[in-house]
C-alpha cells in the first residue's frame, strides 16, 4: 500500500440517475478529484500488469492517482467485494491523503457499491464505470454519443435501488398520495423510454451503414478492418496506410469514433480500412452491445488486421481479450493477419510471418517509422489481387 499526494485532480464521477444529469455526456467536471485505486488479486491475472492499466485508465479520465491499495483474496467478499478489514484500510488511507474518490478495478454490483460508499463516505466507481466515462470524454460524433449514452443507461438501469422512500407516493401521507408508482418506478420509466429513443436512432444508424456496406459489396470493394488493444497503434497505422490525419495518442481510447478511408495498394483491389474502437480487457458487454453498429464494421470485412503492441509486457493476454471481444460479436470467423507493431520498441526486425500452408499469417512492422510498411501492403496485394495480377498469373 502506497499513497502519493499530488494537485487538486479533474473531477470523475460515476453515473448518476437521469434527473441528475444527461448520460452520454462526459462525467468529469473542472473541479478535480483525488483517487484511491484498488486492485485486489483474485488469481486471474498478472497482478502487476493489471494495476498498470488501472493506473492508465484513471490518468486517461482525468484523475489524480492519491494513493493504491493492494491486496489478495481468495474470492470478492459478497457484502463490501475487499472484505471489511481491507474496507477499513482504504478508508484510513483515503483520510490521510485526502481523497475523494476510490475506484476499484474490478465489476461491483450494485449492493457492493453502495456498502462501500457507505463505509468509506466517499464515492466508489469500478472498471466498467471508469471506462464508461472515459468513453463518454472520447465521443465526438453524434453517432458516438448515442452510443455512449445507450451503454450508460444500460449500466445505470442495473443499479436503481429503493433509495427514494421519501418520495414513494405508495405510503400516502400529505403531498405523497397519486397514481401509486414509487419514484424508482419512475425513474426506470424514464429510462426505458430513452433507451427505446436511442436504439432507434442507433438502429437508423445501422441501416444507413448496412447500406453503405452493400454498396461496397457491390463495387468489388474490399473492407478491411483495423482491430486491437487500446493504444496498440491502430490509428497511427491507418494514417500511415490511408495518409488521413486521425487523432492518434499514447493514451488508452485515444480514438472512439470508427473511421473508413480509401487505402490504395499496388496490384490489389480497391480497399476501404475501417479504424475501430480499442478493445481492453473485461470490455462492458453494455458498451459492445451499445456499439453493435459501429463494430458491424469487423464482423462484416473480408480481412482484420489485428495490431498488437509486441513491445508489451501483457501482449498474449491482450491478444486473448481482443479475441473474445470478437467472438462476442461474430467476427472471429472473418481471416485474420496478425500485425506486430511497434517493431522497434520490441527490437524484432521488420518482415512478414507464413504458416505452413505459405499463407501469411503476420506482419512485423512499426507503423511509426513506417519500417515494414510496404511488406504490409505487399500482403495485401497478395491477400486482394487486382484484375492484372490474376490475369500475370494465369
């Protein structure tokens, strides 16, 4: 257990009820917040390399690490997920160093959440929360924000409780007696009325993209899909390959808003690359479900280029987590080329990867310097060849 005191942080917050405020919307605010993390081993994972993703998740949304906590458990306790002595060192270390904040890395139900905040009289998000924010800071377009929205209601509508026996108009009394409906009921009205708005304005979304994509069918136009780990360099490789100016960062979920551009390869058929979202380990299936649209993208290309930061440490089990967030939604079937990107950092020589059939399977490059680049376009070419390089070897 270590704590770290540093600047008055930027505000983060986990989602609040509709009449509160509008979700979709970014939850951190301009006043700043102190974190506590908390990351507890449960024997499912590389301890070490967990926490560093925690630690990045929270500088990415914004906040102030104050202080970690650590700890090992056989299995999360039912009533406070850390267990009561652990609760009572947290809380200790959250009045020392001043926090106001503690996320847990890790998926608390709705009675774990507020048993905690309870406990530590401070507020308490867990993973799917923090990331949930970090996507509703990263949205830009309409069509991501919807989404984002959608995936946030989803997750709040599994949180409603009997908090508002004040205003259970059930009870009777002056000023309470009505139509009978509790002020919970109204509110997963309110919510389910939403919900039904968004996902038919996503499902418009959809449509108009299944449209698109029928044109492209029709074309002879190949899709090809850029899929990975968050900041594995998804983007910096479709600018590289397709000369557009994405936002590209060394930050998780730097890019949330699928792009498509035109990638012109010699001796290849034409080629549209789709950028999609980062994928990241224990991804909500709230989000997934909210982004089927945007993630149609890779169930429906003719090939996905799956970038893998080789430099990293936990790369064989971000590549397991991108897989099972493709399995989730169909795409683990599409032909896939592994691509190892940051060659240099990972000190491997640039160059391509066969199976034993002489397909290739994988392609080392680094999308940053551009080294081992044109091998990826030369494997294209292989993959998709144009009407003249069928016609040379015929």
């Amino acid at each position: 257990m270590t704590a770290k005191p540093g600047p008055d942080p930027v505000s983060l917050s986990a989602p609040l009820p509709t009449s509160s405020r509008k979700p979709g919307l970014s939850t951190v605010g301009a006043t700043g917040d102190r974190a506590l993390l908390v990351e507890l081993d449960l024997g499912d994972g590389e301890p070490a390399e967990r926490l560093s993703e925690l630690k990045a998740l929270a500088e990415s949304a914004g906040a102030d690490i104050a202080g970690i906590v650590t700890a090992r458990r056989k299995k999360p306790d039912p009533a406070l997920f850390a267990g009561s002595g652990k609760v009572a060192e947290i809380a200790a270390l959250r009045t020392d160093t001043g926090a106001d904040l503690v996320i847990f890395d890790h998926a608390l139900s709705g009675a774990q959440q507020r048993n905690l905040e309870r406990e530590l009289d401070c507020r308490v998000i867990d993973r799917t929360s923090l990331i949930l924010d970090i996507f509703a800071q990263r949205a830009q377009s309409s069509e991501g924000k919807l989404q984002v929205e959608l995936a946030q209601l989803q997750h709040l509508s599994t949180r409603l409780v009997r908090g508002w026996t004040h205003l259970d108009r059930e009870k009777g009394g002056i000023g309470m007696r009505g139509p009978g409906e509790t002020q919970l009921e109204t509110d997963r009205r309110l919510i389910g009325t939403r919900v039904k708005l968004l996902r038919d304005r996503i499902d418009q979304v959809s449509r108009r993209r299944e449209t698109q994509r029928r044109a492209r069918r029709r074309a002879a136009i190949v899709n090809v899909a850029l899929v990975g780990y968050t900041n594995a360099g998804k983007s910096t490789l479709f600018n590289r390959l397709s000369g557009a100016e994405s936002y590209a960062a060394d930050q998780l979920f730097a890019t949330l808003d699928t792009t498509l551009r035109r990638v012109f390869v010699a001796g290849a058929l034409p080629i549209v690359m789709s950028d999609t979202v980062g994928f990241i380990r224990e991804l909500p299936h709230d989000l997934i479900a909210a982004f089927q649209a945007t993630l149609k993208e890779a169930v429906d290309a003719d090939l996905i280029l799956h970038v893998i930061d080789a430099s990293h440490p936990g790369r064989d089990q971000q590549i397991a987590a991108v897989d099972a967030v493709l399995a989730e939604i169909g795409a683990d079937r599409v032909p896939q080329i592994l691509v190892w990107n940051k060659a240099d950092a990972a000190g491997s020589t640039p160059g391509v990867e066969r199976d034993e059939y002489g397909k290739i399977r994988a392609v080392r490059l680094s999308a940053l310097t551009g080294a081992g680049v044109p091998e990826l376009r030369a494997a294209l070419a292989e993959r998709f060849p144009g009407a003249e390089a069928r016609a040379a070897t015929a």
